[in-house]
C-alpha cells in the first residue's frame, strides 16, 4: 500500500503585522490530488496565507511544511522550485512583454544553460530555447491562445489574461497550484468556462489545487473541502453540503440577525 | 530575411565601419576625433545603464562612480612608474601602485572587473531597495567614490588629478568597445536572462514566484552594467589624459541618464542614436550660449545655456516620446529591409525574395 503523504501542511500558522493579527493559528493538511476552496469575507486573511505559502511573507509563529519540507522563511522562487506555482487577485503579467515570452519565463527554473552560453548562443543554449518555446506553444493551445502569441499581454481581454497566467503558472511545472480569486471579473459564461477548465487542467497535470474564491457557485461546484475565515480565524470546515448550512458561516457573511430572522 | 543572410549583412557593416573609423582617423582634425570618441565611449556608457535601468527596470545613479573606479585603475596601470614618482606630489603613492604595470587592453579589464566587483559588493544590499530609494542609494555611492578619491592622494593624487595619462584612445578602440559593449548586452538581453531581466522590470513579485532569483538577476545585471562603466571610465582616462575627481561628479551620471532617456528606456539603437546626437548638439550649441539675436531680441551670454536646452528637450520627451527619440523601434536587417521595401516598393520587390 502506498502510504500517503500531505502535500502541504499548514502546522498552526500565525502572521502579524506589527499589532495586527492578519491570520492566526491557521491548520491546513492538503493530499495530493485534492482541490480545496477557501472563502471568507474581504480582508478575512485568504491572500495573506497565499503569500505565506509562496514564501511572500513569512509567518510570524509556527512553520509551513510542503512534502515532508519545512519551506518557512524559503525565498519565492526556491519555492516556486519547489512545485508551487499561484496566480494573483489583482492580475500580474508581464504586461510589456508578448504572450509567448509571458509563458517561457515560467520554464526558467528549469533552465539548464549558463549565462556565456545564453549570449554566445551556444547550440546546447539555442536546443534549449527552441525546447521551451515549443512547450509553450503547446500549453498555449490547450487554453486557445495561440493565435495570440505575438501579442502584449496586457493588450488582451481580461478573461484571457486570467487564463495566460494560469498557464504561466502551469509553464512552472508545479505540483501544487494556488489560485487567487480565479473567477474574480467574469460574467457567469466565462465563469462556467474556467470551472470546467480548472477540473481539466487538475486531471491533464496531475495537479492539487488550493483556491481561493468569492463566487460561491465555482467554489461549491468544484471544491470537495472547503474551509471558511473570518478576521484571521477559521470558522469552518467541511463539505459544500456542511459549509452551506454551518450557523458561523452564515453569520459571518451575512450578519448575526439573519440566523435569527 | 534568413539568420545566414543577416550575419552576412553584420559583417559587412562591421568592415563598412571599419573603413569609416580608419578614414575618420586619417583625415580628421583632432576636435572632431574627440567628440566622435566621446560619443562612442558615451554609448558604450549608455547601452551599460540602459541594462540595468531600461531593461531590468532597477534606477541606478551610481555609473560615475563605477567610470571613476575605472578611469584611476587604468591610470594607475598605464602610467610608467618612473612618471608616477614625479607627479604624485600632495604624498608620495604607495606600493604596490608604484610599481604596477599593464598593457592597456588589461588595464581596461581589470577596470572593468573591479568595478564589477564592486558592483556586486554594493550591490547585495543596495538592490533590495526599490525606485527611487535605489536611485539615492547608487547616488550616494557614487558621491562616496568621488570623495574617497579626492581623499586619498596616496592613491589619487587628490584633487590635483592626474595629468600626462599616455593617450591610448583612440577611435579603434573606444568604437571597438562600443561595439563589443552592444554585442554582449544584446546577446544577453535576447536570451533568457535577458527575459528574466525584464520579467522583474515588468512585475517583481511575478517573476519571483515563477521562480526567478531576484537577487541573482538584479546582481549580476547591475554587474555586468558596472563592468563597461569600468571599461569605459578607462578609456574616458586615456582619451581626456587628465583625470581628477571633479570630472566624476553627479553630472557625469547624469548626461549617460539624458542619454539613455533620450534614446529610449530599453532600446539600444535608440542608446546609440542619442549618444551620438548628445555629444554632438552639446559642442554645435556652443554658439547659443555666446549670445545672439533674434530679431530685436538681444540675448546675452549665458553660459549653462546648452544644458538648458538639452533640459527642455528631455522634458519634451518625457511627456511626449515616452518610448524616447527612436519611439522605441530597434534596428535589424529586417526591419530595414521592409523599411526600404516601403519607401521603394517597385524596386526592392525582386531583391526582397533574394533576402
């Protein structure tokens, strides 16, 4: 038998910000292959565990573990190596540069050739180059935005650009995939889309999935677990059928009076 | 255009400029050869900034300070001892100094190597900073090399400079290390360093998470940066003869930064371009700043004029051209040949299918 191991584990996380406590005591065991929604109201503390988790900030108590690995303190980009790869609330392309050159700056990490073969040109460096570039065509494809690649990607839709950076994200090869607000600026149709595409990607990549979300449809129609926070706590955890009907949740999104009304 | 096509096409514009530069070196008089050498040290200067401020996106004051770590390197290994002994006056220099001996394409390395390793030294800590934070810090390096220069007679000579500096420039070899300066940071920043460098231009904690070393990229870009500075600061040394700490001050920054902005932030022709017209609008302005009429309009003479002017120009192209003079268009044989193509396009429709 194969003796499952978590992914990531959150062990009793806290961060504060001088006097503020953004989040405390926050438990999260994630296994591989899971796809786990967390909600809350706006400033509950849902981005600043994202940064946590990505080596942005790191938490004032406690450590964060990624397969078996205290990565507490790790630079962003040694965790990227990792196996962790996010998208942000606020989008964050590299908006001057193409399309094409948004996805093959997430195959950097895996980059092999050094700095004098990079401006020598040096035929390892150039085989290296034409490799990633045709990765990135084909990741491209799979999401429709090919035909955009000579393109500024800040000049695309906002729907695509959502898309771009998830694929950026993917580019990374990671093993977990966080995603802030996914479906944040869409109308239900695309917001439908990316359901779809979200479940697709999480099978094509072999992929565990941790996201963050306002739109209760995405999160109650992909998520099997779902955790709640409210100011930095965790209010609840469980199953759609569980959260729906937990009286804390309620009571944190729509005031104490509804639960008595 | 086929990439066999376009080396050719490199070559033959390489011994084209070749031709030029050994033409010029024969026939023109010595005023002219030095602004030409003046402009070409400013673009190797100009492409150097724009590495680590157009297309890394880092604003750094700091390239006077990494030309004077140059230019008084190089002094200290081209002079002959002998000579060294007789101006180092205020104190007499100290050993190994004394003694020190190099050709010239040496001591343009080293100059360039020890600035680099100086960049890095600075660098580690300073690059942390953001904006215009990063750009007072640099500054104050700068600031801090020029006084430790003008304190340090054993060393410098102080303010009295050093004089007699055997004139090694010429047009070989500051357009040789302009040249060499644009082949080495185009090759970089097409490749996938350069990609990184631009990725923590356009969006820092994007290209972190994606796995792209900040400090590592920032470092080795501001080295790299410093480097030619240093090689340039050399060959600034050697063509001028006479250094002393005074001609390193804020100013001297300031011009690469006029420069670099005039050109484009992130395009290298537009770096050339700008080099070139700088160093030469600054000697054909002179006449404006000996006064002179317009209509019943007497001006006198202010001297400072020029730079006035190139102020206005910068402001104009900050508001207006915000992708600087060029607009932000870099040159290549292909996009010079759709450029001729369009001016002449009965002729050049057979030799395009020869491109």
């Amino acid at each position: 038998m194969e003796i499952l191991m978590e992914l990531l584990n959150a062990d009793n996380i806290t961060m504060k910000f001088g006097g503020l406590t953004a989040v405390s005591n926050f438990k999260l065991k994630i296994s591989p292959g899971e796809l786990v929604g967390l909600i809350g109201p706006n400033g509950a503390g849902k981005t600043t565990i994202f940064n946590m988790i990505t080596g942005i900030y790191t938490p004032t108590i406690n450590k964060i573990y990624f397969q078996d690995r205290d990565i507490t303190g790790i630079k962003p980009d040694k965790i990227a190596k990792a196996g962790i790869a996010r998208t942000f609330q606020n989008i964050r392309l590299l908006e001057n540069l193409t399309v094409i050159d948004n996805v093959m700056i997430g195959f950097h990490l895996h980059l092999k050739s050094n700095l004098a073969s990079a401006i020598l040109k040096f035929p390892n460096y150039v085989r290296e180059e034409e490799s990633i570039y045709h990765k990135s065509i084909e990741l491209l494809e799979k999401v429709e935005l090919e035909k955009f690649k000579q393109e500024k990607a800040g000049s695309l839709p906002y729907g695509q650009q959502r898309k771009l950076e998830i694929v950026r994200a993917l580019a990374t090869g990671p093993k977990l995939l966080l995603l802030d607000e996914p479906a944040a600026g869409m109308n239900p149709q695309e917001t439908k889309e990316l359901m779809s595409f979200i479940q697709k990607i999480q099978n094509d990549f072999d992929l565990t999935i941790f996201l963050i979300e306002h739109d209760m449809k995405v999160v109650m129609g992909i998520c099997r677990r779902i955790l709640v926070m409210d100011y930095g706590v965790t209010i609840a955890e469980g199953n759609p059928a569980e959260i729906q009907n937990n009286p804390e949740v309620i009571k944190a999104y729509l005031g104490v009076d509804a639960i008595y009304a | 255009m086929k990439k066999q096509n376009e080396k050719i096409f490199t070559i033959l514009a390489l011994i084209v400029l070749g031709i030029l530069v050994y033409l010029a070196e024969n026939n023109l008089d010595a005023y002219k050869l030095r602004i030409l050498n003046l402009s070409a040290i400013y673009v190797t200067l100009g492409v150097s900034l724009n590495l680590i401020y157009g297309f890394t996106g880092q604003f750094s004051l700091g390239h006077a300070g990494f030309m004077a770590i140059g230019a008084y390197v190089t002094t200290l290994l081209v002079l002959p001892p002998y000579y060294k002994e007789m101006i180092f006056i205020l104190e007499p220099l100290v050993w190994p100094f004394t003694v020190m001996k190099a050709p010239f394409i040496v001591a343009l390395l080293l100059s360039g190597l020890l600035s680099a390793l100086v960049a890095i030294l600075i660098g580690l800590p300073v690059l942390r900073l953001r904006g215009d934070y990063l750009g007072i810090a640099t500054l104050g390096f700068a600031e801090i090399v020029r006084i430790i220069a003008n304190n340090i007679p054993q060393v410098t000579n102080g303010a009295l400079g050093v004089k007699g500096i055997p004139e090694f420039s010429n047009l070989w070899w500051t357009v040789g290390v302009a040249v060499f300066t644009i082949y080495i940071i185009k090759g970089l920043i097409n490749s996938s360093f350069g990609r990184a460098l631009m990725a923590i231009r356009e969006n820092e904690i994007a290209a972190e998470v994606i796995g792209v070393s900040l400090t590592y990229h920032k470092v080795m870009s501001f080295a790299i940066s410093a480097f030619f500075a240093g090689v340039a600061g050399g060959l600034f040394a050697c063509l001028l003869t006479t250094i002393d700490p005074k001609a390193f001050m804020f100013v001297m920054t300031f011009n690469i930064l006029i420069v670099v902005v005039l050109g484009g932030l992130g395009s290298i022709t537009g770096t050339v371009f700008a080099a070139f017209l700088f160093n030469f609008s600054l000697e054909y302005l002179r006449p404006i700043e000996a006064g002179f009429n317009i209509g019943p309009i007497v001006i006198p003479s202010i001297p400072g004029l020029r730079m006035v002017t190139f102020s206005a120009l910068l402001l104009i192209v900050i508001l207006y051209m915000k992708n600087g003079l060029m607009g932000g268009i870099e040159f290549s044989w292909k996009g010079l040949a759709r450029f001729i193509r369009k001016i002449f396009p009965n002729k050049k429709s057979s030799e395009g299918s020869v491109m």
